[in-house]
C-alpha cells in the first residue's frame, strides 16, 4: 500500500536537508511509533523497513528511545532458560 501526505514544498525541502531520504525517515517514524503503541513488534518493524537484521532494528527504536519492554521478570525467565540449555 502507498500513503502519501503532502508538505508545503519550503517545508518538505528543510526536511530533506536536514534528514536526507525524506520518505524513508517518514516510514520510520510510523514503524517507531506503531511499536511504541504496541501495534508492531519488531519483526513487523524489520519488514517495514526492509532491515536485514534484528541488530538494524535495535539501532532504529533505540535511534528513536523506543526501547524493548523488557521487564525484571522477562530477564529472570530468559536466565532461566539459560541456566536450563547450559547446565541440564
């Protein structure tokens, strides 16, 4: 799908100046706020973007301060699991 929006062309050409690819810079700052909303995860940011890696993704949100939510509890299950696949 396209969605297109329209700058007043001063405007849009500042923006250009000072961000560079205008479009992609936009689609961006939909895919951060759709993840910060809780409406993508990462994966879905990774396809929107058309980024390679789960790296690429963190360089992004973390770009924007859109950090992972990650809780005390999701690292306590993830130790866990670790200590279960290291130490059977």
């Amino acid at each position: 799908m396209n969605v297109a929006i329209e700058l007043p062309e001063d405007i849009a050409l500042h923006l250009a100046q000072n961000w560079g690819n205008l479009s992609q810079r936009t689609l961006e700052a939909v895919a951060v706020e759709a993840y910060r909303a809780g409406v993508l995860t990462e994966a879905q940011v990774q396809e929107m973007l058309c980024l390679s890696s789960r790296w690429e993704v963190d360089r992004v949100l973390k770009q924007a301060h859109a950090y992972l939510d990650y809780t005390e509890e999701d690292l306590a299950g993830d130790i866990e699991a670790l200590r279960a696949v290291t130490h059977p």
